[in-house]
C-alpha cells in the first residue's frame, strides 16, 4: 500500500533511470521526494528532499518528475506544488535553483505555474511541461528566460496550436517534441523549429 516508509511510495508520478549504474530514481509526489532504487531492491534511499512540503532548499513539494543528468551526476526534477524546476546533485542535501520562483506562479517567461515534467536535449537545452500555463517552454542551456515553442500562454484549448494541462513530454533523435496533452486526451507532435 501507499505510505511514507522506504519500501512505500504514495502517488509516484515520475521515473528515470541512470543507465550506468542501473538506478531507478522515482518521484514520490505526495511525500515530497525523490526516492533512489539499486537495481532489483525493494526498499530505497531518499536521494532528494523528504523533509516535509516547503519551498526551503532541502524541501520538495509536490515532485511530479525527475530527470536524471549524467554530465552533471545530478536530478533535475520538476517541483511542482512551488512551480519551479530544481538540480540536486546525487548525495547533496540542498538543491540549486534553474528555473521559476520558489512559491510564485506566473506566465512571465522566467516564471512557471505547476510544472509536471522536464527533459534535456543533448546540448543542454531544457524544456518543460508548463503545465498551468497550457504551454511547452524552452530554456537554452543555462539561461533562465524561456520560450514558449508549442501552445499559448494561459490558453486552454484543443486546436492545433493549443495545449490544455500538458503533462509529459519527450523528444526524438531529430528533436521533434512529443506532448501529452492530458486534458485533450492527445498526444501532439512539434516539429523541430
């Protein structure tokens, strides 16, 4: 059943796996964590958070993803209940702050509102499931500022062009983005711009 022990989870949303080392590393939403599996273990470690719901630098709140980042040997991991995207490095006990205001939505191209999932392309380039905002954004490597390449910011819709409570996202090898469109009951494509 669910619950907070480290053999429980309670409404995982979120997986990634460290290829290298066989690590599943899951987004445990309702217990603010990320929790860290060795390959084949019933019980795991918490790798990220787990000291309550907060917006404090050693608290997640609402995790609905993880992404892990071999080049840096860190999670990045969609905070979503304080609307913000956050690094952990593995066996840190803070994280660092990538994009978002810690407790604050918005629709300003440095802010977010619940974000669901995040992922990199192979320069370093993130984009996130702006979920609130019922749009996709892209952050160039580093940067902090976004842009919006698919849906319309605080449009709900199912037009082509629009997006309404985009949950998951995922690219191919020639950087086409793939969108769960949860609302819409879709899956969208976008081709590379």
């Amino acid at each position: 059943g669910n619950g907070s022990a480290l053999n429980q989870l309670n409404n995982n949303c979120g997986l990634a796996l460290n290829e290298n080392s066989s690590t599943l590393y899951i987004a445990d939403t309702n217990n603010h964590r990320i929790m860290s599996y060795a390959s084949g273990a019933a019980t795991g470690t918490v790798a990220a958070g787990g000291n309550g719901a907060g917006t404090l630098i050693n608290q997640l709140y609402g995790p609905m993803a993880v992404y892990f980042d071999s080049t840096t040997n860190s999670l990045v991991i969609a905070n979503t209940g304080v609307h913000t995207i956050v690094r952990w490095a593995i066996g840190a006990t803070v994280w660092t702050l990538v994009a978002g205001y810690p407790g604050f939505s918005g629709s300003l191209s440095t802010m977010l509102n619940s974000p669901a999932c995040v992922i990199f392309d192979s320069l370093g380039n993130m984009y996130v499931a702006d979920t609130g905002n019922y749009r996709i954004q892209f952050f160039s490597a580093g940067q902090r500022n976004g842009t919006t390449i698919a849906g319309v910011t605080g449009v709900q819709g199912n037009a082509a062009n629009l997006l309404n409570n985009p949950r998951s996202i995922a690219l191919d090898n020639q950087l086409n983005l793939y969108v769960a469109d949860t609302s819409n009951n879709r899956i969208q494509m976008f081709s590379q711009l």
